[in-house]
C-alpha cells in the first residue's frame, strides 16, 4: 500500500512538473510573438537594389544544348547540395 501511494505521488509530482514547464513554455512563445509582432520585415533596402535578369542565351536554344544545359544544372544542384 505505501508504495503504491508513493508511486501516485511522484507520479502526481510528474505530471504538474510537466504542466508547469508546458504553460512557462507557452507563455514564452506567446512573450515572443508580441515582441517580435511589431518588427517590420520588409524594409526597404538602404542600398540599391539590382535587377535580377533571367538566363540569356547567345546561340539559339537547340535540344542537344537544351539537354546539356539541363544536364549541367543538374549536376550542380547535386554538387550544391540542395
């Protein structure tokens, strides 16, 4: 019988440790969210910005070129490891 009962009560001491740090950890992340509520993310840049241009070609696009260049991008999306 006593250890039953000590089993219930560190059992009990568990559950409202865990309670405790599961509600200190949720009002932390709700601290975090007011506090960064007001950040504004999408300044302006200080400098100037440059215009991104898409990929330009000097000879017409062919299949072989077109397959090779696929082959290249390929190849260094592996090597870029992403």
């Amino acid at each position: 019988m006593k250890s039953t009962m000590k089993l219930f009560i560190d059992s009990l001491r568990l559950l409202i440790l865990f309670m405790g740090f599961t509600v200190l950890f949720f009002y932390g992340l709700k601290w975090l969210d007011q506090h960064y509520e007001s950040y504004n993310k999408y300044d302006k840049p200080s400098d100037g910005a440059v215009k991104v241009l898409g990929p330009t070609a000097s000879q017409p696009a062919t299949d072989e070129s077109h397959s090779s260049g696929l082959r290249l991008r390929l190849f260094q999306f592996f090597q870029d490891g992403e």
